[in-house]
C-alpha cells in the first residue's frame, strides 16, 4: 500500500491520472487516479510476463497485456453505472423522507440527517458527506453543488436545482419534492417496461456475441492445433483483431438500438 501511494503521487501518474479522479469518485472507489493507473500497469506488466513465459510469443504477450491493462477501466465504468443505478433507485425513498421531514416542522439540514440515518447506500453516504461539508463551514448551496457534481445523477440534478430555487424565490418546498418523487417514478416504471420489451434484442445479442467465444473454446479442446494458427500466422492474428472489433461494434450498436434514454 505504501508502494502505491509513493508510485501514485509521482509526477507523471499523478498527471495521467487527474482525468480518472472524477470516475473514480463517481464509482465510490476510495483510490486516486495516479494510483489506479499504477495498479492497471502493474496488472498489465505481470499479465503480459506470465503470458510470455507460458507461449514464449512477444506478440501474444503484448496483446494479453494491452487487454489487462484496459479491464479495470471497464471494471470502473460498470461499477459506477452501478453503483448510479441504485443511488437512483434510492431516490424517490429519500425524496419521500425529505418530504414528510418538512411537513412535520422540520429543516432542510435536520431532514437531509433524517436521511442519512434511515438509508443505507450510496444516497446516506452522499448526504452524509453533504453535511460534514456544511458542518465544515460550506454553504447549503454550494455544498449541494458539489454533491451534484460527485454523484453526476440527473434525478439528483433536478432536486438540487429545485432546492436552490426554493431558497432564492422561497415557496412549498416539500410539495415540489413530491412532485419530482412522482416524475422519477413514472420514469422508473417506463424504464422496467422498455427493458422488458427489448429483453429478447438483448438476449438475441447475447447469444450471437457469445457464440464465437463458445465455439473457439470447444475447438481448442477438441483439436488445438487447428485454432493456434491463429495465434502464430500473421494473418491469423489480424483475424483475431478484426474478430475482437466486430464483437465490440456489435455489442455496442445492438446497446444503442435497445438502449432508449427517457
């Protein structure tokens, strides 16, 4: 752990890695950029020897390498989606709370520790955070800003704007609250029903992205000579990389065609 924090405060990965520190903050990984980008070269380095002693194939090892390096930026992109996904699954529970919190007499700060108390998750955690900072001297607004800008949540950006905007004009805050609760709501729930709808596209991508792996792997064990040539010919390994691209792209069209924003 030393070791990392000495190797993550250098110079150049620190640098390297001032753009990963936001995705990292938003994934709840308490590590810095400079030292998540020393831990993807680490793993790539021992990825890439232990490929190199086991095929004795320089271009082999750089490829494994290059593919272990970018695994743990795929592991930071999924764990943030969902880790935001049950942040705003949480919403319209902590919004409710606010909601009946204001009603019976309470204030903003005493509702939002309401909150804080009774969730568990990503939600408590962030509007714990939220009042250590007022705590600390920060103004509600300005702290509910950085709390907006850490989580990235377009349903957490409609309640802060709302919040602000209470404050400025003044007006039935907890009433608003309710409203935003049953528009994050409806959305949820035409969310579920379009997952459902498109679950067979999603499948059918499934299986078609799948069965290329499936069946390479039933080769090797069946006749691995047949399948090493593409690893050894040149033409083979350009097979393998157009292969890996065409998975990639297709995957990612049949995501954009199921995938409906609301």
């Amino acid at each position: 752990m030393d070791f990392l924090k000495w190797a993550g405060n250098l110079s150049l990965t620190r640098s390297l890695g001032k753009s990963l520190d936001r995705k990292l903050t938003e994934a709840d990984i308490p590590l810095k950029g400079g030292e998540f980008i020393v831990m993807a070269a680490v793993l790539a380095i021992g990825i890439g020897l232990f490929a190199f002693a086991v095929t004795i194939d320089l271009k082999v090892s750089i490829i494994l390498a290059a593919l272990s390096a970018y695994l743990p930026f795929i592991m930071v992109s999924g764990k943030r989606q969902r880790w935001l996904n049950l942040f705003n699954h949480q919403m319209c529970d902590a919004l409710t709370l606010l909601s009946t919190s204001l009603r019976s007499g309470f204030s903003l700060m005493q509702s939002m520790d309401m909150v804080e108390k009774e969730l568990q998750g990503p939600v408590g955690k962030e509007f714990g955070r939220t009042i250590s900072e007022i705590a600390l001297g920060t103004s509600t607004e300005e702290a509910l800003k950085n709390m907006s800008g850490r989580v990235n949540s377009r349903d957490l950006d409609l309640v802060v704007t709302a919040v602000l905007i209470q404050r400025q004009v003044g007006g039935n805050l907890a009433e608003v609250l309710d409203n935003i609760a049953f528009v994050i709501r409806e959305r949820v729930r035409m969310k579920r029903e379009i997952k459902a709808l498109t679950a067979q596209g999603r499948m059918s991508g499934l299986i078609i992205g799948m069965l290329p792996l499936i069946l390479g792997t039933y080769i090797m064990v069946m006749n691995p000579p047949y399948l090493l040539e593409l690893f050894t010919e040149p033409l083979g390994l350009l097979m393998l990389v157009w292969a890996v691209v065409g998975e990639v792209l297709g995957f990612w069209m049949i995501k954009k065609i199921v995938d409906i924003d609301i």
